[in-house]
C-alpha cells in the first residue's frame, strides 16, 4: 500500500508544486491528517460501499469547504477509489517531498522533563550545522527514559537517554 501512497503524495506535491502553493497545502493537510488520525471513523466513513459515491463526495464537500479545491479533490478521488485510509500515509509522502526540495529534516526529540527555548534553540543550532540542513523539532516528553535526550531523524536513532546508558551497564555486570 505504500507505493499507493507514494503515487497520490507525489501526484498532489507535483499539482501544488506546478500552482507554487506547497507551502499552502502542506499546511492545509497537515490539518487534514491530524483530522485523519483523530476520527477514523470518518475515513471509515469515506471508504464505505455503503454509502453513494455523491453523499460521502457531499461530506467532503462540507467537511473541506475551506480548502484548496485541488485538496478536496484528492480526497474526493481517494473516497470514490474507497481508500480514504491511504490519506495520512499520502500526506507524509507529501511532506517527506516538500522536506526533501526544501532542505528540512524533521527530528523527533525525546526527553525526561520538557525543554527550555534556550535548549531547544542551541539543539536546533548544531543539528542543523551536524546535518547542514533546517531543522524541524518533533518534541515529545517520556518519563521512562529518566534523562538524557533520544534523537530519532530518518532511519536513524540516537539514544542518549540515561536508561539505555543504565541498561547497557546492567548488561554488561551480567556478562
């Protein structure tokens, strides 16, 4: 499936990059995926057979009234195709695209207690002169690491967190 999902990211990147509004729908769907991912219901909803081609299209026509036309054509297609669920996957293709000609690298950023603006400031500073790209932090706050930073971009995982250094001391005590 995502090959599908690359196809209909790309096909949208493409259209939005073609108007010079990838700015403007990145931003529009990343609303969209965050309604998406909260309601899957919704998505459910869209890829019923149960429901006529013209009401789920009605739906949408509701629900989107406020966006780029082409948008709520893309999830009209996805609806009438009945794979509204390729939606999220479609929109992070999307963005992995925009990223990509844009220079960005999206770090997800894992701590104990959440940072300072001075902490994320100088974190953002030397990852994006390390990467030599703009950098796009992804904070999220877990207890269990107990200090320390996790750093995950890409396919990579940077584990500086004071469990894993506690994990790999009790490993190595027993041998």
């Amino acid at each position: 499936m995502s090959e599908f999902s690359y196809v209909y990211g790309k096909a949208l990147y493409d259209l939005a990059k073609e108007e010079g509004k990838t700015d403007l729908y990145l931003e529009e769907l990343n609303g969209i995926r965050l309604l998406f991912k909260e309601n899957p219901d919704y998505i459910k909803l869209l890829d019923t057979p149960a429901l006529p081609l013209y009401k789920r299209q009605s739906l949408i026509d509701e629900a989107f009234s406020g966006v780029e036309t082409n948008i709520k054509s893309f999830i009209k297609i996805l609806a009438s195709e009945k794979c509204a669920y390729l939606g999220v996957k479609a929109i992070d293709e999307f963005e992995k695209l925009f990223d990509e000609e844009n220079g960005i690298e999206r770090v997800k950023v894992i701590t104990a207690v959440p940072l300072n603006e001075a902490q994320k400031s100088k974190l953002t500073l030397k990852l994006a002169s390390l990467l030599d790209k703009k950098i796009i932090l992804e904070e999220k706050t877990d207890t269990k690491i107990l200090g320390g930073v996790v750093l995950e971009l890409k396919n990579s995982r940077y584990d500086g967190s004071i469990k894993n250094r506690l994990d790999a001391l009790c490993a190595m005590i027993k041998g």
